[in-house]
C-alpha cells in the first residue's frame, strides 16, 4: 500500500480527532479560516469568500490526487473544526515526508490542539508507515511556530535564503526542522507527557 494510501486514516486522541478532508468540511473550515491573523506567514491568503473557495478546494483536489493529504482537525472537547494540517512533500524512495500546512483558529490556539495534533501525525509516519524523517518548515519569522516546533522536540536545521514568493511580493526565509526515526523515542515520551506552555 503507498503513502498515499497509508495516511488517508482517522487519527485520534483524547483530545483532537484529524480525519481526511472531505468537501462536507468545507462550512466548518470557513468558521476559522476568516481570520486574517492566520495567514501572516502563509504562502496563500484567505481574506474573502472567493479566496476562501480556492484555497479550500485547493487542498481538497490536492488530497483526492494523492500529492498530499490533508486533515481537518476536531477539537473533541467543543465537537468543532479548530483547523487543518497535512502531510506533503512525501518521497516513498527516501523515507521522508513533511508536516505541514498547519492552521488552527484563534480560539484553539494555546490550548494543546498542535501539540496532539503533531504527536498523532509523527506517531502514525514513524510506526505505520515506516518513516526515517519527518521535516517541517516554516517563515524565519514565525517566531510561534518556532517555539511550537521546539516545544515538540523538533531540531532546528538551517534556514534556506529566499526560498518562496509570499502573496505580498516579497521572498520569505524558509527555516527547516526534523524528527528521525531514531529521535522518535524520546520525542514520543516527551509528546506523551502533554503539553507544556512554558
């Protein structure tokens, strides 16, 4: 069975429940995605409903042809969307694949839903699919998706120079992270002992 096939699973904890993306989730997406806040350091934006409509069917197509896939996130707590996250970049031959595309709404943000989200996400590459790396990137400047990336036990790589084009014209800084299969251990115990908002 491929990648492709392999991620396309409901993912769960006690806390968070990541299902692959379907058009019913499109009104529950819509609920979060109108923040502007959320597309700071994103290669797209969402700031109207037409831009809304491309960008979520954007990412629907993407998961239907097997590029990526992509998860809409329920916080079990409240029974709603908080966000979505995906997998892409996956290279099969080399072991590798990346997190990425990871968003969640204002009012779940700081309360534990990345954290579990991710610790889910690393769980099912490393132990069900057979995944040497994890890698995940980000804005140079996105200083909390940095300390979330730390926070969940990801090494800090290198930045890569002027990596994309971001909406507004300029060429955004791209800094790399990874978890290895070998880290995994201790990153899973680390994971397990639940947030820590220090």
């Amino acid at each position: 069975m491929s990648w492709s096939e392999q991620s396309r699973v409901q993912l769960e904890t006690e806390h968070v429940i990541l299902t692959p993306l379907v058009e019913t989730d499109r009104e529950g997406w819509r609920e979060q995605a109108m923040d502007p806040d959320i597309w700071t350091y994103f290669v797209t934006r969402v700031d109207d409903e037409a831009s809304f409509v491309r960008f979520f069917y954007s990412y629907l197509a993407a998961s239907d042809n097997g590029k990526r896939t992509t998860f809409t996130i329920t916080d079990k707590a409240s029974g709603r969307v908080a966000g979505s996250t995906s997998y892409g970049n996956m290279s099969e031959d080399d072991l590798r694949l990346e997190i990425g595309s990871s968003w969640l709404g204002r009012e779940f943000r700081g309360r534990g839903i990345n954290h579990w989200t991710k610790y889910l996400l690393m769980r099912h590459a490393f132990e069900e699919m057979g995944a040497e790396r994890v890698e995940f990137k980000t804005d140079v400047l996105n200083e909390r998706a940095r300390r979330g990336l730390r926070a969940i036990g990801a090494t800090e790589e290198g930045v890569l120079r002027s990596y994309n084009p971001m909406p507004d014209g300029h060429r955004r800084d791209a800094v790399y992270y990874s978890v290895l299969k070998a880290e995994w251990p201790g990153v899973r115990e680390l994971l397990e002992e639940g947030p820590n908002f220090r």
